[in-house]
C-alpha cells in the first residue's frame, strides 16, 4: 500500500465533535421553531376571544343604545321598560321556532316594537339572540357570537347603570381568557 506524504481528510475525533455541534445547533434551532410556533397559535387564541367578546358586545351595546325606554304613561296600564335585564332562579320559558328555552339569565330589549332577547348557551357556550314582535312567538335563536365562557347584566340601583361582562375562552388554558366590560345607562324619554 502506498501513503500519499501530504493526505488531507478529517480524523473520527473531528467528525464527532463537527457532528455534535451540528446536533446542537440543530436542537436550539427546533426548539426556536416550536416556541415561535406556539406563540404564534397562543396570539391567534387570544384575539380569537378578544373577537368573540368584542363582537358580542358591540352588538349588544348598539342594540342597547337604539332601544327605546318608555315612560309609564306612554305604555298605558301595563308599564313595561323597554330594557328589562332578568336574573333569577326560576327562569322563563320562550318558545321559538325550534323549541321551547328556558332561561334565567337575560337582557331584553324593544326597539322599532320588536323586542330582542340575549342570552348564553353556556351548553353550546354561545351568546344568542332571539327576537318578537307580539312576545308570544319568537324568533330560531341567531348566533351572535361563540367561545363565551360568562355573560353578566346587571343594574346598579343607584345610577341605573347596565352593566354587561363578557368572558371569552377557548376551554382549555385560562391564559387565552379574554375579559371586557361595559357600562351604559339608557336614555329616558320625557312624555
């Protein structure tokens, strides 16, 4: 066998130590990739709920602000606001084209002489509305917005302030939880 004086090449000492630098930079690199990658999906959860909740509200809130609210006298002998929020254990039945629903927890509202109900599915975890024209027969349930984990309505006694929180989740890490709350006190038209 003949050896070549000046043989250049890589010993196995120098192959392995290239190899685990290569290993290294390799697994920084994946697991640079796997960060950014659940950044990237934690973002897009969090303003997932943001507009769930955002959407929600705004609906609400407009609907809220072209309600009218009624002096007694203008309503006769049955005085009845144009914007009720109900919360209580009993519960109310409505019966709409797809059935009857009970609900314990609402705000209603009468604008234009149709009144608008929303609610929370807290099984389908949903905000829906349903609306009337004679309160008797209401409307299939219209999906105003999905991944509500709370909606609240309450009503100060003393500024007659409506308050309404939402809460939006994605059901698994309270992290991605969104949080926005509203408050608005309705006009009152002079008779």
């Amino acid at each position: 066998m003949k050896y070549i004086a000046n043989q250049k090449g890589m010993t196995l000492i120098e192959l392995l130590a290239g190899m685990a630098i290569m290993l290294i930079i390799g697994t920084a690199l994946f697991n640079f990739f796997i960060a950014c990658t659940t950044s990237y999906t934690m973002e897009v959860i969090k303003l997932e709920n943001e507009h769930a909740a955002r959407t929600a509200m705004s609906q609400i809130v407009t609907d809220l602000r072209s309600a009218e609210q009624r002096s007694a006298s203008q309503l006769g002998s049955t005085p009845e606001k144009a914007i009720l929020v109900y919360d209580d254990t009993t519960g109310q039945n409505f019966t709409t084209t797809e059935g009857t629903i009970s609900l314990k927890a609402y705000l209603r509202l009468c604008k234009n002489n149709v009144y608008t109900v929303y609610y929370l599915d807290a099984t389908a975890h949903t905000i829906l509305r349903i609306t009337s024209s004679d309160y008797s027969a209401w409307s299939a349930p219209q999906i105003i917005s999905r991944n509500i984990k709370i909606l609240n309505m309450s009503v100060p006694v003393p500024d007659d302030m409506i308050k309404i929180y939402i809460k939006s989740s994605d059901w698994q890490n309270s992290d991605y939880d969104f949080h926005i709350e509203n408050h608005y006190k309705p006009r009152i038209d002079n008779d």
